[in-house]
C-alpha cells in the first residue's frame, strides 16, 4: 500500500526535523527523498 508507505517516510522525515537541527535536516531532506525513491 504506496499510502501507508508514504505516512511512515514522512513520519521518518518529521523525527528528523524533529531532533536534527533545523538547516541541517533541510539541507538532508532532499538527499533523504532520492534516497527513498529509489528504493
């Protein structure tokens, strides 16, 4: 199911911001993103 999928990479991207700090996550979030695309 690609929807469910798709909350838990958020949800994964949200813990990030979350505990990173905030320039860096933005800076990772893109590479994140691709990442999980290709998989």
């Amino acid at each position: 199911m690609p929807s469910c999928r798709l909350v838990l990479k958020v949800g994964v991207l949200v813990i990030l911001l979350d505990n990173l700090d905030v320039s860096t996550s933005l800076c990772n979030v893109p590479c994140i993103i691709i990442v999980h695309l290709e998989n």
